[in-house]
C-alpha cells in the first residue's frame, strides 16, 4: 500500500476565523445554537467538508496496461474503470470498500476503450472505441448483455472520443473524430440526429444540466459550443452561442450542474470557467482560430513549448469568467471535474495531470490549493466520490488509485522540492495555497530563524 502523509486545515475557510471555523460550529452544535433545519446549515456542512481534501494514496487496482476511465456512479456505490486490455471492471465501492465485483470484455475495440458513462439508474454502463458503434452493456443482470448502437458515420476511419447519457437516460450522445456529434435514441433504436458540429475531432460532450434540452460540445477546434435541441436544424446546425478564449484544442468539458456554469480543459495548459449568459464574440472566434493555426507542438508527444507553458496572454474576445493554470495537459484527454456538491458545494475544480499527479484549484480564487502526487506517469481520469471523503485516479502507469482523507502534523509545503522527488512514489500531498495565504515549508522557517539568529550574534 502506497502511503501519503499530508493534512489539509479545516479551519479558516469563512471571511472570519471564527465564524467560518470547524471549532466554532461545533461550539455552536453544543451550546444548542443551531439552525431550523438541524445542526449545521447546508453552506456551513459545505465549508467543513471541503477542508478535508483527501491525502493519502492506496494502489486499489494494477493492470499492467494504461488506465484510460475512471468514475463513481450517480451514488457512488459502484466504481467503473477500463484501460488498454479490452476490460471493463467494476468496483464495489460501497461503505468505503473497493471490491472487484464484475469485469466485461469489451467488444470492437480499436487501441483502447475511450470513453465510458453509467446510465442514471445506474442499471447499464456504455463505451466508445475506434468504432462505428456505441456499446451498452446492461449490469443489472447477471449475464453480460451487450448491445452494439450503430451510429452510421460516414468516415470509416472512425471514433468516438466522447459519451454521456441524458438526465432520463433515453438518449446517448457522442462526441467523434469525424467533427460531428451524435444522438442515439434508445426507445426507438437509432441514431437521431447526427451534426456537423466543429471544423476538428470533437473531444468531449456534455448535457448542461437535468432538461437534457441543452448541449454541449468541444474540440479540437478549440471551441465550445452551446446547443439547444428545441430549435435545431440537423441540416443547417447553429448554436445558440459559442465559448472562445483558448488557444489550443479542448480535451474535456464538465458542466456544473445548474445549467449556467461549465469548465473547459485545454491542450493550452489551462481551464477555463465559462458563464452561459456571456458568450463570445466573432472577434473572440477569429482569435482562438489564429492562436490554434500558429501552434506546431503534437502535446500526445512533445514536451510544452515555453511560450505555451509561461504564458499569460489573454486573447481577444475571451469571456471566460475565469483561468486555472498549473496542470500539465500531455499525452492524452485529460480530464478536469468539479467537486461534489454534497461534500463540498462544488468549490473546487480538479484535474488530471501530464505529470502524473492530481491538480486542486479554488473556484472562486483560480488558486492551486493542492497538487496529489503519487502516480508515476499522465493520470487521465480523476473521479471524487459524490457523498465520501475519496478520490479515485486512473493513470497510465497502469495503477488505479484511491485517495482518503487521513489526518497528520506533517504537512509538505510546495517550496520543500527536495522532498517532492524522493517521497513521490509513495504519494504525498503539496498544500499550495489556502484561503490565498501561502503556507510556509518547516525548512524555509528553520533557514529564517537561523539568519535571525546570525544577525543578533553579529550586534551583539
């Protein structure tokens, strides 16, 4: 079992260190001070819990191969993880277990299983491949029942890059190399619509939120377009509106929920929050198609280019509400997510990581507050448990690994670099930025109190 040690502070997440603190609200709890609804209040429940960033790292499954996806069902009872050897696995994670419970071969592969999905019934669970066909396999049953959905594409050279159901699960929408996105409708058994959505592969797809009326889509385009069903002509597809400010392809989208906010992950080292009441210009268009036309770096192989890595440019017509810069996308689609509402109001964006480590920004500042490092090599897929203090990494080491939370004095502050190479094959957690106030490393406080002490001998 590989071992972090590391701690995240619960206290001081408020404006003020008193009201905002775990010690205060629980005073409050005891002395009978608490709300009509019960002991804590939503936000206040909120606030605790998203000071208990998981921090130590269990190695729960090896495969020998790369792990592609990783995600906890709607209630996270179940985990869904497939990788490079034709396998789907599932995961009883229930009452903090993870137990195999199911592994699925998966049909038509081509290279690797791409993208997977869980119905809302959590009853059946659908991948996508270098392949004509979205597969369904339903998990309710003992046996494997597959079923092959046929999307029809015109290309042969074929794949589908992104999948997700709709919030009743009777469609499945797809997202493919062939710069179109699909719907299958499974009451009727076919492909319904099928439109020309970017001008490159289309990397990821989203339903904005429980209607299941909006869409949206990204790609290598570097775009991402918001689309509503209500009043769209296959034959001529517009969108209502579309998001510019990247300078390179989009690997993933993740919608917040409320059909308002959504983030975007970038090949140009940054992820974006968008608010779909402001949308981009053309000039914002013609911006993003210029700084993609000018980049001649292949990020599935090539190290970063400085002047991707360092810069801070803001392109013109950006109307993202918001930067996050830090992670490192190479090598594959990574992913990035918000945090679970139930545990910790959505207040934090986290990603996978080209390094091989798990990124943590602040929604609302754009600050790194913690980086989990422990894999070896790109983690692809990152997935924290809806309603548990867990995190499960899918990386291309082969490992898939579960992150808890564990209580500890020994916390690693960012500047410690001579640790962060010598601990981090047993996984550790860096404490970047709480609350903005940085913490200091317990070796920076030593070197300070010895010049302290260096310039009191020498008055004296």
């Amino acid at each position: 079992m590989d071992t972090l040690v590391g701690r995240v502070s619960p206290l001081k997440f408020g404006v003020s260190a008193l009201d905002g603190s775990t010690a205060y609200l629980l005073k409050q709890r005891e002395f009978g001070m608490c709300t009509e609804s019960g002991p804590f209040s939503t936000g206040q429940r909120n606030s605790i819990g998203a000071g208990f960033i998981p921090n130590r790292m269990t190695t729960v499954a090896r495969y020998g191969v790369k792990a592609f996806c990783g995600t906890f069902s709607k209630d996270g009872s179940v985990f869904l993880s497939s990788a490079q050897d034709d396998r789907i696995r599932l995961y009883d994670t229930s009452n903090g277990r993870f137990t195999e419970s199911r592994c699925i071969t998966a049909r038509d592969v081509g290279w690797s299983v791409l993208d997977t999905a869980f119905s809302p019934d959590g009853r059946c669970v659908i991948y996508s491949s270098w392949s004509d066909f979205i597969h369904l396999v339903d998990i309710s049953s003992k046996g494997n029942s597959h079923m092959a959905l046929d999307l029809s594409p015109l290309e042969r050279d074929f794949a589908i890059f992104s999948v997700a159901f709709s919030h009743d699960g009777s469609e499945i929408l797809g997202g493919a190399s062939d710069c179109y996105m699909y719907v299958f409708n499974r009451d009727r058994n076919q492909r319904t619509l099928m439109m020309d959505a970017h001008e490159d592969d289309v990397n990821s797809v989203k339903f904005a939120d429980d209607s299941s009326h909006i869409l949206y889509s990204a790609g290598d385009d570097g775009l991402c377009k918001v689309w509503d069903r209500r009043i769209l002509d296959e034959e001529d597809p517009q969108p209502v509106g579309i998001f510019a400010g990247h300078s390179d392809g989009i690997t993933y989208i993740d919608s917040k929920g409320d059909g308002r906010y959504l983030v975007t992950n970038s090949k140009d080292q940054t992820i974006k929050l968008w608010d779909v009441r402001k949308f981009s210009s053309s000039e914002g268009l013609e911006a993003t198609r210029r700084a993609i036309t000018n980049y001649r770096w292949d990020y599935r192989w090539m190290a970063v280019p400085k002047i991707v890595r360092n810069s801070r440019r803001k392109l013109k017509g950006d109307t993202s509400v918001m930067t996050y810069r830090g992670h490192n996308v190479t090598k594959t689609l990574i992913r990035c997510r918000f945090s679970p509402v139930h545990t910790t109001g959505q207040r934090y964006i986290y990603s996978g990581c080209g390094t091989g480590a798990i990124i943590i920004y602040d929604v609302l500042s754009g600050n790194m507050v913690a980086k989990l490092i422990g894999h070896k090599t790109c983690v692809r897929d990152v997935s924290w448990h809806p309603t548990d203090v867990r995190i499960v990494s899918s990386s291309w080491d082969g490992h898939v690994s579960q992150w808890d939370y564990q209580g500890s004095d020994n916390v690693h502050d960012s500047d410690s670099d001579s640790e962060h190479e010598a601990e981090q094959s047993s996984g550790r957690l860096v404490i970047i930025n709480i609350n903005g106030v940085r913490r200091r490393s317990k070796r920076l406080k030593r070197q300070e109190q010895q010049r302290h002490k260096r310039r009191h001998s020498d008055e004296s």
